[in-house]
C-alpha cells in the first residue's frame, strides 16, 4: 500500500511529499482514511469534510481520491467545484461547519512537491493532537491495507459526496471586512502576479468593475511554473511582476504564492518590499487608518518594528516559534487585531485565523488610497515613526547528514559581540537567535519543510544585516568558498 519507508509526517504546515515518489495517490487514500478514522473516534456522530485544492500538477485527482476514501469511510464531503486558494478553503470549512477541511496544495514549494493540509472547524491550521492522530493512523499497517473506498461519481450520486461553490461566501465575508465599493471607485493601476497559481481572478473578480484596474499576469494555471524556480512571492520570482509595474507605471505590484495564503508586495518604482516591512505596514494600517487596538502576534523571525509600534500605540506583543499554526492559537485565546509571520502570510480578527493573501492584497491598497501615498511613502511614514529597518534572510542547502554537526557548532558558539555590538540576549525560542544591544538580531535555524539552513538578519542598516549573516553563516561553518 504505501510505501512505509517514509513514514508521513506533518511539518509546520501540512504533510508534503514529492509527487510519484512518496506522494502518492496510496499516500493520500491513506492521509484520508486516517483523517477519516480521527473523525469517527469523535463523540460528535456526523463529521463533515471540506475539500479543496489548488493548481498544481493531478491536485484535482489527488482531492478526488480523499472524497472517495472519507465518503466511503461514512465522513459527509464537501468538495470544491473548481481549484482554490486555501483561506477560500479554510473559510469553506466555517461556513459548512465542517469537522474539518483538506487542502491538496504544497503552497510555495517548487512544482515538484504537493502536500495534504488539514484545517481546524474554526479555518485555522490544524491542532497537535488532531495531526498525531493523523500520523498515528496512518504508521498503522492494518489500516493501510484496508482502505476503503467508493467512485466519486458514485459518491456523488448517492449524496455522500456535494460538489459547493466556495467562492459567494468568501466574497461576502471579502465585502463585509473592506469597502470594495470605495476600492472600486479609485483611479487605480495595480499589477497582479497569482504565480500561475490558485489566486488567479480574485481580486479582479472583487474590485474590478469602477475606475480601478487590476492588470493580471501569469494567470493562466500552469503546475510547471515556468520561469521561476517556485511559486513564492519572493524578489527572485517577481522580476517579471516589478518590470512589468514600471513598464505600465502601475502605483503597486502584488503577487500570491501558489495557494494564495501568502502577500509580495513590489512598490511603484519596481522594488520589492520585504515581508518585514508589509507585516509592519499592515500593522501601522490597522492602527492609524481603521482605528484597530489588540494584540500583534509576531513569529520569532518577524521584525522588530512590531515591537516599537506595540510601545507607540500600547497593545500588546506576542512572540511565538515559525509556523502560523503556532501564531492562530495565540489570535484566538488574545483576540488578536493581527498575526503574522516572516514569510508573508498575515491573518487577521475578524476572519479565519489563518493567512490569507487575497485579503491581505485588499488591505495593502485600502492602505494606499485612504492615505494617497505610494508603498515607498508608506515605508518612508513607517520609518518615520519606528526608524529605519533592514532585513535579509539566506537559505543555505547542505547534505542532510551534515545536520548534527550544524547544530553542534552553532551549539557551542557564544559571541560577546557581533559586528561590534554587545550579544545581550541568546535563546532558542526556534533554531539559535543573538539578540544585539542596537536592537539588531541574528537567527540560525532549520527549515520545517525543506533541507535548508535558514539564517535572519534585522538591523539598522543593510551594511550590517550583510555581516550579520556573513557571522551566521561562519558560525554554522558554511562559509562561502
């Protein structure tokens, strides 16, 4: 049945694999048939499933392949009529009241990847002890050799299986949070980049019909990615987004990952703006324009500028380890204004605590016309108030079996100093952070999704940020040659 070799384990978002090699249509049917068993342990007698998926290479067959086993496993399931990105999804699972709801997607990873996500009834990722039960149904051999299932059509014909639109709720919920009908009316050029992914006619769908114009790029669902190494709303993967906005003298460039859970922002004059800057600007946009108190919850890779504008504004800041499945639980138990984290996924109260791109998109141009400024006058009216950040994250492949010895230098390694400024404070919160006495900070931890050492800067300048990766890199022993 499913080759037990590679036992599935789900990471900070999710269980993910590489198509035809360990995730395949068997691993799935087992996902499935373990989700299913999970839910008919539940004192509650009749689950329900919400099932979605995005555009990636067979995801619609993989999803089909879910329903089968869930419907014939006795779990009622709903299932998305056309591909979607996962907060449509995740909010599908609140509307239907579902006991859960299944995303076949693997996000930003390259084309090469897909993933199974399991959503929580109020939308949010998953809980731990759901995902152990999962994990430990599926290492068992007796069930993986029993997996039952019906034809989808059969399924379908029987009433165990509805086919749902999952679009009109979630457009609803859209209107009910922004003023679509002011974003309409705005003389506007916005360039959006879907990365040939589930975002792909969102937000025309949502804003288009005024003054307002949103040109799309990259629209037409392709599970190769052509052009880019993956579908993350990154610098790297946005040249063609930032010509085209200087090109077309567009007032911003915005672009989703491939499940649309994820915002990139490119300002006007083609740069992009890193995820440390848009997390702290929707933060500011909240507070100054909508007039919003709460709490922030932050990831422990996200800027230092949330923690000054939690002393301006005097709300609360919360610190949490990478993964937004460790920042929903604190949105929830906080009632968090905001919850965010450093690879571009926002979500806010109100909504889902879960991330949502699409959402997050509306809110950044809801940002520029309320205050007529440009992203690059917004950034200047952020450092205004917080001082000027810097930031770079570097991503740094190694052979697996070189992980221990990683660890045990980075282990060992206790600066006093770093580029010349006093190491105050060192924790491991996630991975090894090195808190600096000019608020600058350096972080060296694992990727939970992929064999990368990732290593963080924030600091004062990008002259600093540089060395402070180059002492990053040194320390792990991965100096560049």
């Amino acid at each position: 049945m499913h080759n037990n070799s590679m036992p599935i384990k789900f990471g900070t978002d999710g269980w993910r694999g590489i198509i035809a090699e360990d995730f395949t249509f068997d691993s799935v049917r087992l996902c499935a048939r373990a989700t299913a068993e999970s839910l008919l342990k539940q004192p509650e007698a009749n689950p329900v499933a919400v099932i979605g998926y995005d555009t990636r290479f067979a995801s619609q067959d993989f999803a089909r392949a879910a329903a089968e086993v869930l419907a014939a496993s006795g779990v009622k399931v709903i299932f998305s009529d056309s591909s979607c990105p996962t907060p449509v999804l995740s909010h599908a699972t609140t509307t239907f009241q579902a006991s859960v709801g299944i995303a076949i997607t693997a996000s930003h990873n390259p084309a090469k990847w897909n993933g199974f996500k399991l959503k929580a009834p109020d939308g949010s990722s998953a809980p731990e002890n759901m995902i152990k039960a999962v994990e430990k149904y599926a290492s068992n051999s007796s069930i993986s050799s029993d997996v039952r299932q019906t034809s989808f059509v059969e399924g379908v014909k029987n009433g165990l299986i509805e086919m749902a639109d999952f679009n009109p709720p979630y457009y609803a919920k859209m209107a009910e949070l922004v003023d679509l009908e002011n974003l309409k009316k705005a003389q506007f050029k916005a360039c959006f980049d879907p990365m040939y992914g589930a975002g792909a006619g969102y937000l025309k769908q949502l804003v288009e019909g005024g003054n307002m114009a949103i040109i799309e790029m990259n629209s037409n669902p392709n599970p190769a990615f052509p052009g880019i190494k993956q579908p993350e709303p990154i610098a790297p993967n946005l040249e063609k987004l930032s010509n085209m906005v200087t090109e077309i003298n567009a007032s911003v460039g915005l672009a989703t990952d491939g499940d649309a859970d994820r915002l990139g922002i490119i300002d006007e004059k083609g740069r992009f703006l890193n995820t440390l800057q848009v997390y702290s600007l929707l933060a500011l946009y909240l507070l100054e324009v909508r007039g919003e108190r709460g709490p922030i919850v932050k990831t422990i890779t996200s800027s230092a500028m949330l923690d000054r504008l939690g002393e301006i504004y005097n709300v609360p800041v919360f610190e949490v380890q990478v993964g937004f499945k460790n920042v929903a639980p604190v949105m929830i138990r906080e009632n968090a204004m905001i919850g965010g984290e450093e690879s571009g996924g926002y979500g806010y109260r109100g909504h889902i605590p879960e991330r949502d791109g699409i959402l997050s998109a509306l809110y950044f141009l809801d940002y520029m016309i309320k205050t007529g400024k440009y992203p690059s006058e917004l950034v200047d009216l952020l450092y205004q108030k917080v001082g000027p950040h810097f930031y770079d994250r570097i991503d740094i492949e190694f052979p697996p079996r070189q992980k221990p010895a990683i660890i045990d230098l980075v282990e060992k390694a206790r600066p006093e100093t770093l580029d010349g400024a006093k190491v105050v404070k060192r924790d491991k919160l996630d991975g090894f952070r090195f808190s600096l006495d000019d608020n600058s900070w350096l972080l060296i931890r694992f990727s939970g999704t992929e064999p990368l050492l990732r290593i963080y800067s924030e600091a004062s300048s990008k002259e600093k940020v540089e060395k402070l990766l180059e002492a990053g890199r040194e320390m792990a022993g991965l100096r560049q040659h």
